[in-house]
C-alpha cells in the first residue's frame, strides 16, 4: 500500500504543478475568470461576456462596462454621490465578439445609439430605433483640477507625468496624445485619434479614458488595485474634479426639448468646424444639475 500511496501523492503534486504554470494573473483586469497561458500568452474570459482577452493590454470599455454590472439584477445601478460616467447612468451594454460596442443598446424596451466610447448620442426611443452604424469618438479631453495650492506646479514637469503614464501605464502611442497644458488649477489632457490614423490592434483612447476615469475616482481597474498617485517634481498632488469631453466624428442626434432639469448628466453640444468637417463637443458634467436646479 505505501508504494501506491507515494506515486498518488507524485501524481497530485504533477498535477499541481501543471495546474500551476497553465494558469496565469491578468494584470491589467481583475474582472477576468478562467485565465491560463495560451502560447506564452495570459488570456482570460471577460466576466459578463465570456469573451477571451488579451491580457497584455488594455481590456475594451465595453466588456469592462459588462463585468461591472453583473452584480446588479436590473443591469443598472445608482451612482455614488459626486460620480461622473461617460453616460447618464451605467447600463449592461451589448458588445461585439471583439469587444467593441454595438451601435444600438437598449435597458428593457428603452433604446438608444452610442459612439465608439459607450455613450449616448441619441435621445432614447422604444425597441424599433435604428442605429446606421457606430459613430467613431475622434477625440476625448480629460479636464481635471487640483486641490488649492500654495504654488502652482511646474508644467513641464506636469506634462512629462501624464505624458509618461498615459504612454506607459495605458500603453496608448504618444501620437496620439495632442496635447497636455496646465492653467492652474486646471490639467487638460487632449487624446486624438481618428478612424483613419489608429492602426489595427493599438489601445483605443475611449479604454484609456475609461480606465484612467476608474484610476482617478480609486476603482482601479488592473489586478493590484493600485490607482495613479500623482506626483509632480516629488510632490503628491490631490486631484478634485475631473470633466470628460467627447469629440464625435458626426453630430449627435440629441432633441434638445428633452434636455431638463433633475438629469445627473447635462449635455452642452457645441458645434465646432475642423477642417472641412463638422464635429460635435459633448460635454458632460455631474455638478451640472445642481445649478439647473437652483
């Protein structure tokens, strides 16, 4: 009996060790399940979805937005006081088998149209609403601003910290970084990528802006928890308010009649002219509300 006693006890320890080095931590999702190494690489099932990714880079916004609400029966829940999301509320979004969003979504018989980045561009109609296609998000401005200060901060400084995270943390090519300016107290951040310059299988700026959002507001979205402390020249900086912008390839469809006081999320539509083209500034804001209810 003892001799098969030790070779169970060799082939439990095998199996172990198998069970081991197939099995791997996705990094940059914790709202992952069944990882395991495929050809040197971690990939899991996106919670929700089932959808396997990679985990060497950023997840999509959609399949993120999914594992989210899995905890909710209803696929909706109610925000946090001072919360700001891309929308006017989370929502269980339907996703593409690549993770991108569909152009139409729906909560029960509600529907709308979104953009590339999840949100919003159409009123909300009943099931028969038809959406043509998903409307590219060429551009996202991050607006944020940091606590009362003694002394403003060195902008360059500023710049590089952002200009190093965004490239290194969200792996979004520095190309695509516009700009980054400082007037104190306000950091703007301008990401930039069109239909046409973003190269298959690079980030995308709406899961860099999702994440880095998560990061901010201390949701982090990678496996350590860890959000971004911000430090300029040694320094720790607070920030306090953070503005999202969507710039559209189209124009919104919006009717804005049903634009009204009591809404968490109030949308500014300014029409700007680049180019030739005529693009939409979607501007949300969570305080918004408060002065519309003054």
């Amino acid at each position: 009996m003892k001799p098969l006693c030790g070779a169970a006890l060799l082939l439990l320890l095998f199996c172990a060790a198998v069970s081991a080095q197939s099995s791997c931590v996705c990094e940059k999702n914790k709202r992952v399940t069944n990882c395991r190494m495929e050809s040197g690489q971690c990939r899991c099932e996106a919670i929700g979805s089932g959808v396997t990714v990679d985990c060497n880079t950023l997840t999509s916004k959609c399949l993120l937005m999914k594992a989210e609400v899995m905890g909710s029966k209803s696929g909706r829940r109610e925000k946090p006081k001072d919360a700001f999301e891309d929308t006017d509320g989370l929502y269980d979004p339907e996703c593409e088998n690549t993770g991108a969003f569909k152009a139409k979504q729906c909560n029960g018989t509600t529907c709308w149209c979104v953009n590339t980045a999840g949100v919003r561009r159409t009123d909300k109609h009943d099931s028969d609403l038809k959406c043509k296609d998903l409307v590219r998000t060429m551009g996202i401005i991050i607006e944020m601003k940091h606590a009362e200060r003694d002394a403003p901060l060195n902008a360059e400084s500023l710049k590089k910290f952002f200009t190093d995270t965004i490239t290194t943390r969200y792996q979004l090519n520095g190309r695509y970084i516009a700009s980054v300016v400082y007037e104190n107290p306000t950091i703007t951040i301008d990401l930039q990528q069109s239909s046409s310059n973003k190269s298959l299988g690079e980030v995308d700026i709406a899961d860099v802006a999702y994440y880095f959002e998560k990061d901010v507001k201390g949701q982090s979205i990678f496996h350590n928890n860890a959000g971004i402390n911000v430090s300029i020249d040694n320094e720790p900086v607070k920030l306090e308010k953070t503005v999202v912008y969507y710039i559209d390839e189209r124009a919104p469809e919006f009717s804005m009649q049903h634009v009204t006081a009591g809404v968490i999320a109030v949308i500014v539509v300014v029409v700007i002219a680049i180019v030739a083209a005529i693009v939409v500034l979607v501007k949300e804001m969570n305080e918004m509300h408060r002065g519309l209810n003054a």
